[in-house]
C-alpha cells in the first residue's frame, strides 16, 4: 500500500488545515523518452556502419603494345659489393637452389618467393605497410627463351660442378641417339626457370599481373605507394634483401630513399598501375620520380641482392 506521510505545523494564525486526499505522482513521466533514447542507442551498436573495402584489379600502365610487366630479379656472385652489373645473375643457384632442383621442381624451389612490400611513404620512420604481393619462385622465364642475359645454361655430367645432374645429362644423350643428330656434349637445359618474370593478362604467367586495390577511395585517398622487394629461400630459411641498383663499391650503409623503393602510381579512373624509378638524390627536382619502368627487358622494374656484410 502506498501511503502518502503529512506533515501538520502548528500555526497561531492560520487555523485552517488542507489534507490532500488525492495526490497523484506520475513516476513514468519522461519513461518513454528513455526507451526510445535506449533503442536508437541499441541499434546504432548493433548495425554496422558501412564501409566499402571492395576492391578491383588494376592493370599495368606500360609503353609496350602487349602491355605485358617485365620484373627481372638479380642474385649476387660475389661476397663484397663491386660497383658492377656483372657481377648479378637472375640464377637461383647462386642463393643455393641448384639446376637440377629446379628443373625437377623440387619444394626448396616451389617454396621459395619474392615478397613486395607496398609503403604509404619512402621514410622507413613515418611509413605504414599497406598490402603486400607474392610472387613464387617457379613463375620465371626460361634461360633459354629470348630476352634473357646468358643465352643457355650447360648440364654438367662432373660431380663437382654445380650444375652436376646426371638424370638430364643421360636423358640429353638418349635424344641425341634418337633423333641421329650428334649435337653434343654440351647439352643444355631447355627449361630451366629464372628470377626474371614477364607477366600478361592472358597465357601462363598471369598470377601477378594485375594487382589488387580499393575500388572506392573514400576510406584511403592515397594512390601513390613505394615497393620493397625481399626473397624468401626456401633452402636455407634465409631472406635475402634487395635494392634498386647496383651496391656500390665496398659500400653497405645504403640511404632507405634512394636504394629500396620503386614507385607505384594507381589511377582511380582508368583502374591501371605505373611503375617509376625513385631516387631522391638522382632525381631530386622531381620528388624523387624518374623514368618509367616495367615495360621491356631493357627497362624492366629490376632489383639487386644487397650484400649483407
């Protein structure tokens, strides 16, 4: 029972007493403002703001008529840095992986990959890692088909010698018998992959042509990115660390800006991507933006093995 309690002062003046017999109190007064307060505040939490993070594939933007996008990725031969482009190969077997590992396409081949690491900016302070790309070590081109530097790689039947693979070697002899020809020795591999890879939007070697960006731009404005580029080796566990020319003679402690990115420059209009040398020091009246690259194997988006002392 509710009960309401008054309270009678004792006045010499005011002989009148007022007894409230109804006195109502509304105790849901301002109730359903708060519930409707509560369930917009619920549904707000419980439906999802919509953000697109759709995103499209975006083609080169080359000079060559096939639009093709040409990577050539150079190993080193020697232990101390020479200043010379010679002393680089697009060879697996300089980082271990022998010939006939690759020829039979073995797991320490199959396995191993170049990363790209795509950055907001070029300073290794400031910048954010936004997408990265992978690109496995068996997509390259053959040394033995055109635009490659040695023009055949020679099988060896010596235990000592780095390219010793006696299975193709007596394969190579058995065809020479077969077909009355008396090429050799020497024999050659026919197929023999490199670290060069020449991607198109159609054939075998698509897997990395197109690469893969935001649709809408109104979540991340930015177009402009600086690639990395790293080997993970499938043989020894290694990673092996790459710039963007040749390391100078003797020289280790290499400038960020200059030696690791190429630029990448999405259009939002046309959906394709260009690559372009970046050197802040070479190129200085431009930002840091040289050529274009990417497009033939006389200019493609090339990469050396840094020497790690």
């Amino acid at each position: 029972m509710t009960v309401n309690r008054v309270r009678i002062l004792r006045s010499d003046t005011d002989k009148k007493v007022t007894l409230p017999i109804a006195n109502d109190f509304d105790e849901s007064l301002g109730r359903e403002q708060l519930i409707k307060l509560y369930e917009r505040s619920e549904m707000q939490d419980s439906v999802n703001i919509i953000q697109d993070f759709e995103t499209t594939r975006y083609s080169p933007d080359t000079d060559n008529v096939d639009k093709h996008i040409i990577y050539d990725m150079e190993f080193s031969l020697v232990s101390t840095p020479t200043g010379n482009s010679l002393d680089y190969i697009p060879d697996y077997s300089v980082v271990g992986i022998s010939h006939p590992d690759i020829v039979d396409r073995k797991g320490n081949f199959t396995k191993s990959f170049f990363k790209f690491d795509f950055y907001d900016t070029a300073d290794p302070q400031k910048q954010r890692l936004y997408f990265s790309v992978v690109n496995p070590a068996n997509n390259g081109k053959s040394f033995s088909n055109p635009g490659m530097y040695s023009s055949l790689i020679e099988i060896s039947n010596d235990p000592n010698s780095i390219n010793y693979d006696p299975i193709t070697y007596r394969a190579a002899e058995i065809e020479d018998l077969e077909d009355g020809v008396q090429d050799g020795p020497p024999y050659y591999y026919d197929k023999l992959e490199s670290s060069r890879f020449e991607f198109s939007a159609v054939g075998r070697n698509t897997e990395n042509y197109y690469i893969q960006w935001l649709k809408n731009r109104e979540l991340v404005k930015k177009n402009v990115f600086f690639m990395t580029c790293k080997f993970f080796n499938a043989e020894t566990g290694k990673v092996h660390k790459f710039i963007n020319k040749v390391q100078p003679l003797n020289k280790y402690n290499l400038s960020i800006p200059e030696y690791y990115y190429y630029q990448i420059t999405f259009d939002p209009v046309k959906f394709t991507y260009m690559f372009n040398e970046y050197d802040v020091a070479l190129y200085n009246g431009n930002n840091g933006l040289g050529p274009k690259v990417g497009g033939d194997f006389l200019t493609p988006v090339r990469f050396y093995e840094y020497i790690n002392p």
